[in-house]
C-alpha cells in the first residue's frame, strides 16, 4: 500500500502544483491514498471552504492543517462539516472540527490521520504527545494504517514524536517549516519518519514569500506585507510503502516534483 503525503502547499501556485501533478504522481506510483498539508492554502496563510474543496476535488484525501486554521472565520462551520479537514487534535476539545479521522483508501483498507500542533516555539495547545497517546489508541480500533502529520517548529519536538510513536504508528512526518529534511527513514520498531516534508509552492521564495519584503524586514525590523511569490514552483513530500495488515512501514522517499517551466 503507497502513500502520498504532500507538505505545506502555499497559496495558488502550490494549489495549481497539487492539481497538475497529484493525478501524474497516483498514476505513476499506484498510490492508495494522498494526504495533503493545507494551512496556507489561501493567499499563503489560513484555509477557506473554497481551497479546501479546491484540494479535495484535485486528489487529496485527506488534508491536515495548523496554526493558521483558524485565519479565515468562515472556514469555522465548515470544519464541523468536512472531517476529511482536519485542524491539530491537541486543541482545547471545546475547539471546532476533527483532529483525527479514518477514511477509505482505494486499495481498500481504511487509513486513520491524527494532525498535531507542536508546542516549542509555537502558540500554547495542549501536549501533543498526551493527544497522540489517546487518538492514536482509539484510531487503533479501526485500522492499523495510521499517519502523523507533526506540525511544529523545533526539529527535537518532531524527531521526540517519532520515537514516541515508534510501532505505534505506520508514519510521522513533520510540516511547518517549509524546509524539506533529509533524514527519511524507518524507525526500529516499523514507523516511517521525515522531520519535514518540505514545501510545495514558489521555491525563488523566502518559505513561499516574495524574497525583498522579508529581506527588508530583516534590515530594517519594519512591518511589510508578504505577498506570495511566483517562480520555480515545486511539489514536495514523501511517499510512504507500508503492509496494510500490520501497519508497518516499509520505505519511505523523499518526492520532489518541478510544475511548470
């Protein structure tokens, strides 16, 4: 069974990467199921029900988020509605939406997604790893498929995650920084890890951000406004081989894909 998990796709150049080269990549590997990084979806920060369904209409199957989910207010209803959208599990539970959630592949076994907010350097949630202990025990009743998307800053955090779930779960993978790590391996106990899946957006970019206003913001510490930036776009993430019976992984690549000229 083949897994697709896509980092943080960035504002309409990472949206239009995902719908050209999603389609290609399914029917080049034969993947089952595509799960996607959505949170900066919509103009480079946040997500609404339109890019949402935009993704969802393009291949991806399940979408994860972060911090920026909360952006746009009227992606709030729309949380309680869709759970193939998920907002990080380790939100206060009075938090709207789904945090973890099973869905169908279309090889046949059904794939749980727990996403996770992590706390160092980051906004205060809840303990992300109390969170993975108690969704990753009830996602266990349904399926032994079960992939983590880790959002978080710190490289530590995400790297203690996935010695945390190691046979616990079948992938950990981070997103957050924008930045894709080399570090892809199984774990020993049968848990597929990559600190960062990278991603997916304009590459001639500071993180998917038009280069001169951050530069300035660095020269000067005065506020500027961010616009996302245009060229050399790129698909990053990674591809997952794991046995559906047992959940266990059994590769795991680095993917990197050029759209466009």
């Amino acid at each position: 069974m083949k897994i697709l998990l896509i980092g943080d796709v960035v504002g309409a150049p990472g949206r239009d990467a995902v719908k050209a080269l999603v389609p290609i990549l399914k029917a080049r590997h034969r993947i089952d199921f595509v799960i996607v990084n959505c949170e900066n979806i919509a103009a480079g920060a946040g997500v609404t029900p339109k890019t949402a369904e935009e993704l969802l209409s393009a291949g991806a199957d399940m979408l994860t988020s972060g911090q920026h989910i909360w952006r746009y207010r009227e992606i709030i209803p729309f949380l309680g509605q869709e759970p193939r959208l998920l907002r990080p599990a380790n939100y206060p539970p009075a938090a709207p939406g789904f945090g973890a959630y099973v869905y169908n592949s279309r090889h046949g076994a059904p794939v749980g997604v727990l996403n996770l907010l992590g706390r160092v350097f980051m906004e205060p949630v809840d303990d992300p790893f109390r969170a993975a202990d108690r969704w990753v025990e009830e996602l266990r009743k349904k399926t032994p498929v079960i992939l983590v998307d880790m959002h978080a800053e710190a490289t530590s955090e995400k790297v203690a995650m996935g010695w945390y779930l190691d046979g616990r779960v079948s992938a950990v993978v981070g997103t957050h920084t924008h930045i894709q790590t080399a570090d892809e391996r199984i774990l020993p106990k049968g848990t597929a890890y990559l600190t960062d899946l990278g991603m997916t957006g304009p590459y001639d970019s500071v993180i998917g951000r038009e280069v001169e206003p951050v530069l300035g913001r660095f020269l000067t510490g005065l506020p500027s406004r961010y616009d996302v930036a245009k060229g050399n776009v790129l698909l990053c993430g990674a591809l997952v081989e794991l046995d559906p019976n047992t959940g266990k992984a059994l590769k795991i690549e680095r993917v990197r894909e050029r759209f466009g000229e």
